[in-house]
C-alpha cells in the first residue's frame, strides 16, 4: 500500500519545494491535484519540459514517489467541443503521467458542461443522460491509450456528478471492463455514496484502487441541523467537508477494519482541505492517525 499526501493546502509551494514539505510531513508519496503549474483544471497541462525534470529530480532527492496524477477536464460535457477540448488536454495529461513514470491517474466522473453553458440552455440541455454518453465517447478514445501506455485510470463518483453514488459507479466501471480502469472511494463523500459503508467498500473491493481519507459529517443524519441552507430542504446543494480524522462522523473503525478484511493493496492518501492556517498540523496527524488504524487492524 502506498500511502500519500495530497498537498493542496500546501499548494503555494514550487513543485520541488512541496516535494521536500511531503517528506518533511512524514509522507513518502505525493497524490498532485490540480495546480496551476502542472494539471491545473480544464486547460492544457503546464507541465513542459523543464518543470518535468526539475519535479523529478526532487523526488529522487528526497525518496518520494508521485504516487498519483489527477487531471480534472470536462469529458462529460454534452457540448462536443469541449469534450473534443478535454480529449486534447487528457492525451497531453497521459503523455506527462508517462514521463513522470506515474501508473495511477485519478479523476472524477465529471459534471458536464462549463457553468457558463450550462446555464440557460433549455430543458434537457445538460441532463445526467448527456452527460454519460459524452463520458462514454470519452472512454472510447481514452480507455485504448491507457491499455496500451500501462497507465490505471481511477474513478470517483463526486457530489453533483452525472453519477454521484456509489453503487452506479461501480456498475459503470464492470461493464466498462478494462482492467486499466479501476475506482475510487473517497471516504468524505460517503454520505452521498449510501447508507452502509462496509457493505459499499465490500462490493467495490475487486475494482478499488483508490482511497481518500478525511472525515466530514452526515448530511442525511436525523437532524436537520447539520447544515443550514436557504431555501430550506434544498436538494440541489452538495456540501461536505475534508475534515481531520476524528473531527466528522465517518466510523473510522469501521473503515479500516473493512479495507483490512478485503486486502486492499492500492493508494491511500491524505486529502485534508479544511485547515490551511495548520496545514502541517494537520497533514503530520493524518499521517500518524493512518499508520495507527493501518497497524490496529493489519491482517
């Protein structure tokens, strides 16, 4: 298992300055999220030639491993040329993931169409159904260069995604069928997964390859108190955090047993965003919190 620091709080860093704040964290591998300087969202890579090299002669100096790579394009969106866009940018994406030597490429199903499109186009005009068949003409340009380029593709279902549970997920990638393209299971989005997260991380064990962890509230709990929004009982609002372990309500316990008792064997990684005024802090207790349920409930 590879655990990893997503280092987003961390992000005013150059690349081999955040290298070095990874190691010093406590973390031997790097999960790079979107930034400006390297995969930054929906607009070709910034990574050229030089930023390349000099990000990989900080790894090796400082015994740390690009564990995962997560480009963020709009290949849901109902509007070909954007999805034509978000081809051209994932190519040049894969092609940097091939350089870096990085074999895990992470990514969300996606929401569809920019804000600015989405808006004011009819009824219909960006419809989950939409969205899934861009995603799927997607696939089928993409899934040939992952097989062929050795790289695994990881899928998270997000909050107001075409696909924001779990289970339909997870149907989506075993009828896909490549074992190039696995899922993910981001542990601050459980409550929008389902009801039964052990049952949940059971069912996904064969195709999981990625896990997040951070700790958030329940949205659905009996009270309605969680979360105030106006208008009351909104359903279009997806709120969540990527909270401490311990300051939420995920049953860690339940968790870690689970991820035990199914062997999982792929990349788990930090992905705190609350606290940027304690960012250490915050990523050297993940850390230690990690190893202690890893070493709590090691088969």
């Amino acid at each position: 298992m590879k655990i990893a620091l997503d280092p987003y709080m961390h992000r005013h860093l150059s690349l081999p300055e955040l290298v070095k704040k990874t190691a010093e964290l406590g973390y031997d591998q790097i999960e790079l999220s979107p930034r400006a300087d390297f995969l930054d969202w929906w607009v070709m890579p910034r990574a050229h030639k030089q930023r390349i090299a000099e990000f990989k002669r900080a790894l090796r100096e400082h015994g740390v491993g690009l564990a995962t790579l997560q480009p963020m394009y709009r290949w849901a969106s109902p509007f070909e040329d954007e999805r034509q866009w978000a081809m051209k940018c994932w190519k040049k994406a894969i092609e940097v993931s091939v350089e870096m030597g990085c074999q895990l490429m992470i990514s969300e199903f996606g929401r569809g169409a920019s804000p600015e499109r989405s808006v004011g186009q009819g009824a219909g005009a960006n419809t989950r159904e939409m969205c899934e068949a861009a995603w799927w003409r997607s696939m089928e340009e993409l899934v040939p260069i992952f097989e062929r380029e050795g790289i695994t593709l990881s899928v998270e279902p997000h909050p107001e995604d075409w696909v924001e549970t779990l289970a339909p997920a997870l149907d989506i990638v075993r009828v896909l069928g490549s074992d190039k393209v696995k899922l993910s299971y981001i542990a601050p989005h459980t409550f929008y997964y389902g009801d039964d997260m052990a049952a949940m991380l059971r069912d996904a064990a064969p195709l999981l390859a990625h896990v997040r962890v951070a700790d958030t509230f329940n949205h659905k709990a009996s009270s309605q108190l969680r979360y105030i929004v106006n208008p009351p009982g909104s359903s279009h609002i997806r709120v969540h955090q990527h909270l401490d372990i311990g300051q939420g309500e995920i049953d860690w316990d339940v968790f870690f047993a689970t991820l035990a008792d199914t062997g999982f064997d792929g990349v788990l990684s930090s992905c705190v965003f609350a606290w940027e005024e304690r960012a250490d802090e915050s990523s050297r207790f993940m850390r230690g919190e990690i190893q202690r349920y890893l070493n709590k409930y090691a088969r």
